[in-house]
C-alpha cells in the first residue's frame, strides 16, 4: 500500500498529536483530508484553520461519500460507530502506525525509542537539522513552538520520528538511525510485564535497516538480550553507548547557570565545549547529547550545532515556563510516568534552589495509575505542596477500586488534595505560591491559561 495513491483519506482521531501531524503531512502534499475527534482543541482548530474539515460528532452520516482510506489511533475503542460502519463498507482502514511506517519508508529514517524523551529529543533533532540546512521531514509527539506545529517540512531525504512502543507502533519502522532513551516499565495493558515490553524493544532495535546506527543510554546494556552485540554485528548495525560521564558519548562538566543547564559534549569525532542545553534536567542532557550524535552523523557542524541550542524555543508542554515575574514561576510538564514526574521536579529543584515547589498533578488512564500508584507517590513526595487531581481516563473505562487516594495511600506528605478539575483554581489562591508545576497528559492543560492569567492579574496588584 501507498499513501499516496489515495485522494480521499479520512481520520478518526485526528485530533491527537500523533494524528495530526500524518494528516498535516498528507494534506500538505495535496490529499483531500477529513477527519473526527472527540473535542474540539486548539490543535483541531489549527487544522482546520489549514483546510481540513472536522466534525465531533460520532456519525456516519457526516462521513464524506469519497473516502477511500481510513486512518485511525488505537485510543478509538473498537465500538466507535463510524471506526465499525467504515470496516463494514469494506474500505482498507489502517492504523496511525501503519501509515507513519509507510510515509517512514520513502525516506532514510531517524527514529527515536523510549518510554520517557521521545518528544524533546525528536525536537532537539528537528532543531539541530534546520540549522544545518538538512533535507528532511519531522513528526513530532509535541507542538515546537519555533514553528507552533508538529510536522516540519524541510525536503525528503531523511525522516525525524518517534517510536511510539504503545501497541508495538514501533514494529512498523525500519529506520536508518535508531535512537533509545529509556525502557521503564509502562503501558503494561499491551505488555502484561516488563521482561515482554523489553523483548519488544528489542525487536525493533532488531529492524534496524542493515549498515544502520544505534545509539542507547548506557544504563540500558543491562537489559539487552544476551550476544546482543555479535546480533547487531550479524547485521552489519554500528552502536554506540551515550550518557553522563559514562558511555562511548558522554555529557561532562554538568553545572546548572542562570537557569540553565551547561554541558561538554564528548562525541566519538567531536568535543563540544560550554553547551548552553535549551530544555533543563538531567534527563534533558541525555536527550540533548543524544540529538548532537544523530546531527553529526548527517553532517552538521560544530557552529550550527551551538547556534541551534542557542536559538531552540522550546515544545509545548516540555517544562514549559509559562510565566516568571521574578517572585513567582510557572512551569507545565507532559510528565505523566513517575521517572518523568521525579525528572520534571528534579529539574526544578536543581533551577530554583531554595524555593517551595507547589505540584498539580492529574494521573493519565486508570491501568496506569493502577500499576503504578506507589511510584507516582515517592515522585509527588519530592515536591513540598501537592494538589491531586481525579484520573483523567482518556481510552479507558474505569477499573474498580482505582482512584487518586490510590496514590495518595503511598505518600508521606500531609500537603496531599484530591480534588477535581473546577476545584484547582480555588485550591491554589490558597497557597503561597514560589514555583508552581502543572503535571500531566490529560486535560490539565486547560488549566494553562487560566493559571498564567491568575498569576499576571494577582501581580498587577502587588
């Protein structure tokens, strides 16, 4: 099958951020793109401000007569009306996964892996190409706020993409380059354990075209299979390790300045002196030098490589710093694991020395707040004040017996609220606040705004 082959194609779901990136693709290339979410959001009404037509309404009758390829994300359950009326009509209907390795392969493919850092990595790598002027296409799980768009447009030589491990996504990608970041226990509703999700990563490793790269964190040699190296070898597939002084790249001579974090990158070729990181954390350091290994191997150079960290703005919702009035600091974070929440708070502790940090946080899916629960606890334990939002569902039907108070049963803190949605604003007027922190994958990012205007309002009147 060939994307493009086809005119009339037809998402369900084009609302995500996955989604909506292959549909901005497919519609830049002049397809005929409709689709269905949910809700409407900013992101759908970007899309439709760029010509595609949506609807929200679970109807067959709004689907359009012409379709004649169905795109859809594996969070549309398999009850969903027009998912069951467009497979009875006998349409080819094919998973977003599927169509991201089909547009994958017309392309040499950077393709970056993990449970945690997909996103900023993918960013940093879209960054570090534009400035050395690559001829190349990025998907992106985040808006870059550079460009307020997930899809970037730079030619077709190569492809910038994540490999998303929910449903063995990644297992459709054969890429050229493959990048992994981590591999912590998650989405344990496909997996069942951890031993079986780390055999599916494996397995992508394992589709790594041949004379392809790899790069790893370090700590991650601890989890291949056994003969690992002689497999790739077989393969004719190059690796090498990355991390904080350890690994064949490293990050040294770490130091957090200014709010930022500094860093010597270490490369198998290159030393990179005084690196000014565009994203704060030590789980960013690994991304960023991650980034520089898979921009060199396309030939950027050293000043381009500088001047991209310099000039990055940023992803939305990748400790976004949403506001700063000098006493008061607003920073939003997709953290929604409880190695991105411990990584998303560390960051903050380590660029605001000394200042209390209050966290709102909403747990994403019940199976995930159920696996989980005292991990999320010792994560939210790090902050000094904490508000507990009710689980956002997302895909799932509620699980007996799993709530919030799961985690809440796991921590230390007496600083510990269950609260729902229309409740936060009221809670945090409450509060002295210093450094503020919304934490999630849900809909707490409705809050933004409203944050962000409650703390510039309540400043004007100091």
């Amino acid at each position: 099958m060939d994307l493009r082959s086809y005119m009339h194609i037809y998402f369900i779901g084009i609302g995500g951020i996955g989604m909506s990136a292959i549909a901005r693709y497919l519609n830049n290339i002049g397809k005929s793109i409709t689709g269905y979410d949910k809700t409407s959001t900013q992101l759908t009404k970007k899309l439709e401000s760029e010509g595609i037509d949506i609807h929200y309404i679970d109807d067959p009758q709004l689907i359009p007569e012409e379709v004649e390829l169905v795109i859809y994300t594996p969070a549309i359950p398999d009850d969903h009306q027009e998912l069951q009326f467009l497979r009875q009509k006998g349409l080819p209907v094919i998973k977003r996964a599927e169509a991201l390795g089909m547009i994958s392969r017309e392309s040499k493919a950077i393709a970056v892996a993990g449970t945690h850092g997909k996103t900023s990595t993918c960013s940093l790598i879209t960054q570090l190409l534009k400035f050395g002027a690559c001829d190349f296409s990025a998907f992106v799980g985040g808006i870059i706020l550079d460009d307020d768009s997930n899809y970037i447009s730079r030619g077709n030589e190569w492809v910038v993409l994540e490999a998303d491990e929910y449903d063995r996504s990644f297992l459709h990608l054969n890429p050229e380059i493959a990048i992994l970041l981590s591999m912590d226990p998650d989405h344990l509703d496909i997996y069942v354990d951890h031993e079986t999700m780390k055999e599916g990563f494996w397995q992508f490793i394992m589709n790594i075209n041949p004379g392809g790269q790899f790069f790893y964190a370090h700590r991650l040699e601890a989890f291949f299979p056994e003969g690992w190296k002689e497999k790739l070898s077989m393969r004719g597939i190059s690796h090498a390790s990355f991390g904080i002084d350890e690994g064949n790249i490293q990050a040294q001579n770490v130091i957090a300045l200014d709010g930022n974090f500094i860093i010597d990158y270490h490369g198998k070729e290159k030393i990179l002196k005084q690196l000014k990181l565009p994203m704060p954390g030590y789980h960013n350091v690994e991304n960023a030098i991650a980034a520089i290994s898979a921009s060199l191997e396309l030939g950027v150079e050293e000043i381009q490589i500088i001047e991209a960290m310099n000039a990055f703005g940023g992803v939305q919702r990748r400790f976004e710093k949403l506001y700063d009035d000098g006493d008061r600091i607003y920073v939003d974070d997709y953290a929604h694991h409880p190695t991105e929440l411990s990584a998303a708070i560390a960051a903050a502790r380590k660029l605001y020395p000394g200042k209390k940090l209050t966290g709102v946080f909403q747990p994403h899916l019940f199976s995930r707040t159920k696996d989980f629960a005292e991990g999320f606890g010792k994560a939210l334990d790090l902050l000094d004040e904490c508000i507990l939002m009710d689980i956002y569902p997302a895909r799932e039907l509620p699980i007996q017996g799993v709530t919030s108070q799961m985690i809440i049963e796991f921590m230390k803190s007496d600083c510990v609220m269950d609260v729902r949605d229309e409740d936060v604003m009221d809670r945090l007027k409450e509060r002295d606040i210093e450094v503020l922190m919304t934490l999630g994958a849900g809909d707490i990012d409705l809050l933004r705004n409203k944050i962000r205007d409650w703390l510039e309002r309540t400043r004007k009147e100091i």
